[in-house]
C-alpha cells in the first residue's frame, strides 16, 4: 500500500483519492512566521553587510524569500511576504534610504537623452 493510499480519502465506489480541502492550519502558520520572522533577519543580516551586495542582489535574496514564504504557507502568507519585502527593500536599500520616497528620474538619466535613441 502506497503512501498515498494510506492518508488519502476513497470515494465510494470509484476508488480514486478525494481532494483535499486545502493547504493544513499548521502550514499555514509556519508560512506566516517565517514572513514574519525570517524577512526581518533576512533584513538585518542585508543590513549589517551593507555595501558588499548590489541592489539586484538584494532583490533577488528577497525574492527568493518570497517564492519559500509562498511555497510554505501559500497565497496569504506569499502576500504577507511580497509586502513587506517591497516596504524593506525601499525603507534600507534604495536611496534616499529610511523613506519610503524614490529618487525621481531626471533628464539627464533618462533613457530619452540616449544617443543612440532617436
């Protein structure tokens, strides 16, 4: 007897596995701790060794974060993770840092002053 045999469910007569109703509580709670908890020591860490990554870098460590947050507790806690990713990466690494305000684009570094744009 198969692993699936033995926790899934048969229906009556067809012999095939019903569904299950969804992701269980406890993941469920594991995916929100770690976006609770592991997005701010990834944070930290990302802090503390500030200089040695570029923005890109950083970028992708969070949304490596994300996709194992979301992967764990599926959509609520992949939200939960995209959020405050998003807030910390702005508020820490891009300038001007601790607000959540960008830079505006001035002509001078748009790509419309491009010589090789018409």
């Amino acid at each position: 007897m198969g692993t699936a045999e033995a926790t899934a469910e048969r229906t009556e007569g067809s012999g095939l596995p019903r569904p299950t109703p969804g992701v269980p509580l406890g993941r469920r709670r594991t995916g929100l701790a770690v976006a609770l908890v592991g997005l701010p020591l990834l944070t930290l860490v990302l802090v503390l060794t500030e200089g040695t990554l570029g923005l890109g870098s950083v970028l992708l460590l969070y949304l490596l974060a994300d996709v194992v947050t979301a992967a764990i507790g599926r959509l609520p806690a992949g939200i939960l993770a995209a959020g405050v990713s998003v807030l910390a990466a702005n508020w820490f690494f891009v300038p001007p840092f601790h607000t959540l305000a960008s830079t505006p684009v001035t002509a001078s570094s748009s790509w419309s002053s491009s010589p090789w744009l018409p």
